[in-house]
C-alpha cells in the first residue's frame, strides 16, 4: 500500500469527528487533519483535556478548524446527547473515527450496566455510528473508520455472558472488545453496500504504540523500548484509512513490520472469528439489543 502523511491532500471542506481525540493516536490523527485543513471535531470524555489537546494543536496550527464536544461512550445518554449536538451544528460529517477506548481496566459496569470495556469499546461506538449515519450519508463519500487491535486474535464473542459478571479476565475481556469492534467495521461495511450507500467502513490497528491507553498495564520498560513505536506512528493507520483515495471498504489496515508491532500502514492480518459473516450477524443483533438503537437492518 503506498501511502505516507505527505501523500494527504487538501482537506479543506472536510468534516471529521475523532472519539478520544484528547491523548494518544487519536490526538496525533486530530492534529495531521487540522493541519491538512479538515474541521476536525474532538468528542472527548474529559472537557479540561479536550480544550489542553485544541490548545495544544492551535500553537503549532493557529488557524486550525476544532470543535470540542462532550462524549462518553459508556453512556448512552452520552452519546444520544453528542449526536444531537452535531446533528445541529454540522450539516454533514465526512469522515467518523471510533478511536476512543479503554485496555484492561479492574471490573466495572458502564453507566447502562455493560461490562466497561464492552460497553465503551464496542457498544458505544455502534450507537454512535448508528446515529450519526445519517449526516455521513450526507457527504460526497463517507467513512467510518474502526480502531481495532492486535489483541482482537485473542477474542472470542462471549454471547453467554457478554457482561463477564460469572468470571471477569481482563485481557479476554479486552480481545473480545476489539473483535467485537473489528467484526462490527466488516458488518457494518457489508450492510453499508448491500444498502448502496456512498458510506464505507474500514478498520485499522495501531501495532503497538507507546499511549496513556496502556495505563491499567504492568510497567515494563523492555517490552516498550524492544517492540512499541511512538503514538505518532500509531495514528498512521487511522490517517490512512481516513485519507488514503480507492479504498472499498472493509480493508483491516495496521503496521507492516514484526509481528505487525511497528511499520508503515499496510494491509493486516485478521483472525477466522474476525471473518465469521454469521457471527458479526449475530453480534450486530444483540448490540441493537443492547443498545437500543436498530439500524441497517440486513436484507
């Protein structure tokens, strides 16, 4: 895939939201847009660091285009509230990015009682999406693009007890988040094109990347001086999938070196149960469900 920040064009016109725009990659994806001239819109959960991560961008680009909006994905009310307030202030929406997360955080419940990570991760980007689908129709060609992980081949969709409220293992909790958000960015590409729509869906990794994302984790400074690479690296991924011109949807777009660690964006390695059509059906049903937000209903 060739592709490199320098072969980004002009985004002027173009309307990107980016969830956890505040920290690691999805702060560096907010500042290579801004400065490529997209209005970038920062959904953040904490206020105080959306506006330090907008300051931050503004003193090396004083004529970026941001938005700061209030999000927090383990709440639907949230989100319901987010969405409305673009939908009142944006006529369209270019490009969404579901980047926000949470990694191997001690068992809890989000506010509409899923397990955190499920519940943050996964289900409040598919409502999120489901809510903002209509402004990204509304664009010349949109995209919703799905931060997954590596961790995604340690998953499995756990429909029994999707919650972990009988034994909570949080790295299997964790897998099972970002398989869940890699099944959904295949689904939702599928139903996007059984519907016709100029909407595609595309999903990345950001190999392993040095991000406060690692905060729940054990220090250990070998594993990141031997194998992570900076978070502006990370974001390379995201950039590309968000800029990159011929993409079709449903490409999986991560690093291309070691074990898919460190390199530069390149088509990625995606699990069997990644690729499982009946599950990702059953997956999108039960977060319909769940969430209480039906949309593209398959055909």
């Amino acid at each position: 895939m060739q592709w490199s920040i320098d072969s980004i064009s002009d985004l002027n016109n173009k309307t990107i939201l980016i969830t956890g725009a505040n920290s690691g990659i999805g702060f560096e994806a907010a500042k290579v847009l801004a400065a490529k001239g997209a209005h970038v819109i920062l959904a953040c959960r904490n206020p105080n660091k959306g506006q330090a991560a907008i300051d931050a961008i503004k003193r090396d680009h004083a004529g970026a285009q941001l938005t700061l909006m209030s999000l927090d994905l383990s709440s639907l009310q949230s989100v319901r509230d987010c969405c409305a307030e673009v939908a009142a202030r944006f006529d369209h929406l270019d490009v969404l990015v579901n980047n926000a997360g949470v990694m191997a955080p001690p068992y809890s419940k989000t506010a509409d009682g899923f397990e955190s990570q499920f519940g943050t991760n996964h289900l409040g980007h598919f409502a999120l999406t489901a809510r903002l689908l209509p402004l990204l129709e509304k664009a010349e060609a949109g995209r919703v693009v799905v931060v997954s992980s590596v961790a995604h081949r340690l998953g499995y969709i756990r429909f029994q007890d999707l919650n972990w409220e009988k034994r909570y293992s949080r790295w299997q909790a964790y897998g099972q988040s970002k398989l869940a958000n890699l099944m959904f960015a295949k689904e939702l590409q599928r139903r996007l094109q059984q519907r016709g729509s100029n909407v595609i869906a595309v999903a990345v990794h950001p190999g392993y990347s040095n991000t406060n994302l690692q905060q729940y984790m054990p220090a250990n400074r070998l594993l990141n001086s031997i194998f992570s690479q900076s978070q502006a690296a990370g974001a390379l991924p995201t950039l590309c999938a968000v800029t990159q011109p011929g993409l079709r949807g449903g490409e999986y777009i991560g690093p291309n070196g070691f074990l898919e660690m460190q390199g530069k964006p390149d088509l990625a390695y995606s699990t069997r149960r990644a690729n499982d059509g009946p599950m990702a059906q059953r997956l999108w049903e039960v977060s319909e469900q769940m969430t209480g937000e039906p949309f593209l209903g398959a055909a």
